[in-house]
C-alpha cells in the first residue's frame, strides 16, 4: 500500500504546465529545423551569387581570349566574408580539377554533362560546409566546353542565423511559460484558500468545540467532504454531551445517599460502641469521605470539560486568586509540618479565565503537592508575567519517576508510591482540561536539587491585558 501524501497544489501546477513544457520542446524543435531551413534557402541565394558571378567572368574571359582565365578579383566575390572560410574550384567534365582549391571533391559524376545547378553538404578538413555546383558551357578554341563551377562555405552564418531565430522564438515563450507557472500558482492558491481556512478554523479549536467547519466559500468540490467533517463533529458531540450528562447525573445521584451514609455514621459514632464497631464505623466514614471527594471531582471535570467549548470568561486577577488559595489551603498544609508559601510580583496579573475553574486548577495541583509532600518539606507556588504568564507549584517531596510523568495527567492514573496517599486519580487530569480550557498548557519537571517535582501552567498573556510593572 502506497502510504505517500501527494501534494494537491503540485499536482494541478504539473498538469498545467506539463502540457506547455511539451509544447514549448515541440515548438522547439520545428521552429529550429525552420529556422535552419530559412538560413539555408537564404544563404545557398548568396552561394550562387557567387559561383554565378565567377561564371560571369569566365564567360568574359572566354569571349575575350578564347581562353578560361580568372582575374584576381575572383577571389574577392567569394573570400571578402569573415565568418565563414570561403572555397571554389573549377572542374572539367571529366572530373579534372582546372582551377581552384583542390581540397573541393570533384562535381557528383551525375553532373558531367549538366549545366545544372545543385546544393549539397560536405566536409573539407573536417568542417562541414554548403556547397553549390552549378555547370556553364563555354567556346573554348572554336570547341565547346561543359565546366563545373563549385563554391563552398563553412555553415557559421547559418547556424547563427538559425540560433538568433531560435532564440527570438524561446526565449519569449520561456517567459510566458514562467509568467503562466506564477499566475497558475497564484490561482490554485487562491483556490485553496477555502479550504485552507476551514483547515486553520479547525486547528485552533479545543479538542472539545464541535461546531460545524464553516462552509461559506468553500468549492463545490470539496463542499461534500466539508459535510460529511461536520457530520462527523456533529455524531462526536451527541456522544461527548451523552457522557458528560451520564458523568454529572451519575454523581449527583450519588452525592445524597453518601452525604446520608456520613451523617448515619457519624450519629453511630456518637453511641456508645464496643472497640471493633468503632473501628468498623471510622472505616465507613473514611470511605465516605472519599467517595464525596471522588464525586466532587467527576462534577469538576465533567464542568471543566464543558468549559473547553463554552466557559464564561471574566477578568481574573490570578495573583489575588493565587493568594487566597495558599492561604485557603495553609492550615492543611500546617497540619502536616509544611511550609507553604508564594512568591510573585506585587501588581496585579490580570487574564481573562474562568474564575472557579482557576481557583479549581490550583486547589489540585495543591492538594496533591500536599498529599505528597512528606512532614517537613516545602511547597512554593510562583507566579510570574512577561510575554507569557506562568503559574507554578513546586515541592520537595519524593518526586515521580520519569517513566511515569507522560502518565499522570490520565484519569484514574496513580503513580504508585507504596498506596500509603489517598486519591481519586482524577486531580491532575482536571488540572490539565482546565488549562486546555483556557489556552494554556502544563509541564512537569523536577524540582530544584533534583527533589520533588514543578507543575508550570503556561498561560498566553493577552495583548491588551499586561501585567503591570
């Protein structure tokens, strides 16, 4: 199975252009054998011009004298040109070489008896060159003579003249082909825009926003695959929405009876009870207790889930908040020989957030600093603003293990440390929806000295909303 991911925008742009690039090869190719046979029909012209002028002259000569004599002027028809080496020879019917350059092969023995004209390609020291052979007959004596004239010139002219023809014809059809690729690349971009904004839209959602993938320009051709997206969202949310109200019935449901089984037990325990029905009693109400944390923190989260999609935003001030929480939370932490403490700049931090679920977020991430956190350690929540707003707690306790830290931000996840802490396992999964929540993200690192470990909350800062210096 080929698993390869072809580009669309490639695609179209190579089926554009392909057919131009063919085109422009084809094109090529005729427009140069054109131009080599323009630069020859114009040129061979010239060739016998030349042979038709020394013809002339002997002709002349035989007139005159009665016998074949070239002037020097001869020459200078046919060698006054600096492109190209210039040949002629003149020939008896017989092949016998009378004047002339000897490097010129005799006359094609088809010619022996013709006055005609004929053009051909041949080689003289291995130059290529055009040559004209053309027959005249002459009074020679009181007899008549059939001579063969023959000039020759190598083809620098022509392959020249054929280049510039050439060049004339590519070179603007190679700009046309390079001005077509970036209008045909600005079209499909443009064409792609739709989708690359449903794209975008998408992408910058919360994992639990569920509204439709906007349509509104999108191409018919792609308007199908846009729907069957959204029906998709739409079957996901009706399944998320179903969990979610089951999760918040479900512990509703169970918050009465097990606030009634408390209340019993704690009645029971105001009798007089022999040993073993106490201890029986203070069992129950310890899973009591954890069984209204446990419900609380399925409340919590089914909210903070809600949240990813449709929380009300307000103006937080996330230092007064951080503040109150620490001290919210200081007698528990006392109760354990805990130093908890905060460290933050003196203005305000202003963001806009859900104040409940922040005060919620920190409440967990305290709550399991101090779970964990032995007598007589630390605990430092920090807060710190700049470009971004980064919300931290910190702890010297035992630590979790690097192996488990891509694991403790599932629900229901424990790390195991001997199961001498309770817990629901639901605290820093509701940690990381809130933040999700509102944009933020969360990391986990080891503490200072390499003990215990940092929970940082990384919080965008808005733009219009600085922390004051």
């Amino acid at each position: 199975m080929n698993n390869r991911h072809h580009s669309l925008r490639r695609t179209l742009l190579t089926w554009q252009l392909a057919p131009l690039l063919v085109m422009l090869i084809v094109g090529t190719a005729v427009v140069y054998r054109l131009a080599l046979g323009f630069a020859e029909r114009e040129y061979d012209h010239a060739l016998y011009e030349s042979a038709f002028d020394i013809m002339q002259l002997l002709r002349k000569s035989a007139e005159d004298s009665g016998q074949l004599n070239l002037p020097n002027s001869a020459s200078d028809l046919i060698l006054s040109d600096s492109d190209d080496d210039h040949y002629f020879s003149i020939f008896s019917a017989e092949g016998r070489l009378l004047i002339g350059d000897a490097r010129l092969p005799p006359p094609p023995a088809a010619l022996s008896s013709s006055i005609d004209s004929i053009f051909y390609n041949g080689t003289v020291e291995e130059k290529p060159v055009r040559v004209v052979s053309t027959g005249i007959a002459l009074s020679l004596l009181g007899e008549t003579h059939i001579l063969h004239v023959q000039v020759a010139e190598t083809l620098n002219k022509r392959k020249r003249l054929a280049d510039q023809i050439l060049s004339s014809f590519v070179v603007p059809q190679i700009i046309l082909i390079a001005l077509s690729a970036v209008l045909v690349l600005f079209g499909i971009r443009r064409g792609l825009q739709p989708l690359e904004r449903v794209r975008d839209a998408i992408a910058h959602r919360s994992y639990l926003d569920m509204r439709p993938a906007p349509t509104n320009q999108v191409p018919l051709e792609a308007l199908p695959l846009i729907d069957e997206i959204n029906g998709l969202l739409k079957r996901l949310d009706t399944v998320f929405e179903g969990q979610k109200r089951f999760t918040a019935d479900a512990a509703h449901q169970l918050r009465t009876p097990i606030a009634g089984l408390a209340a019993q037990t704690d009645l029971a325990l105001e009798q007089d009870n022999p040993p073993p029905t106490t201890h029986a009693l203070m069992q129950i109400k310890a899973v009591s207790r954890r069984l209204n944390h446990l419900i609380h923190q399925l409340l919590l989260l089914s909210r903070s889930e809600a949240a990813g999609g449709n929380a009300l935003y307000d103006t937080v001030d996330l230092r007064t908040l951080a503040r109150e929480v620490v001290l919210e939370n200081a007698p528990l932490a006392a109760q354990k020989n805990i130093d908890l403490g905060f460290e933050g700049i003196e203005a305000a931090v202003i963001m806009r957030g859900n104040r409940q679920l922040l005060q919620e977020l920190l409440m967990n991430l305290l709550d399991n600093a101090i779970r964990y956190t032995p007598s007589g350690g630390q605990i430092t929540v920090r807060l710190e603003a700049g470009s971004r707003i980064l919300l931290s707690v910190e702890d010297n306790g035992p630590g979790i293990p690097l192996e488990e830290r891509e694991r403790v931000f599932e629900r229901f996840h424990r790390v195991d440390r001997a199961n001498t802490v309770e817990g629901t396992g639901l605290g820093l999964a509701i940690v990381q929806q809130i933040a999700r929540a509102h944009g933020a993200t969360i990391t986990l690192s080891e503490g200072n000295g390499g003990r215990g470990c940092v929970f940082q909350v990384e919080f965008p800062q808005p733009p219009d909303a600085p922390a004051e210096a």
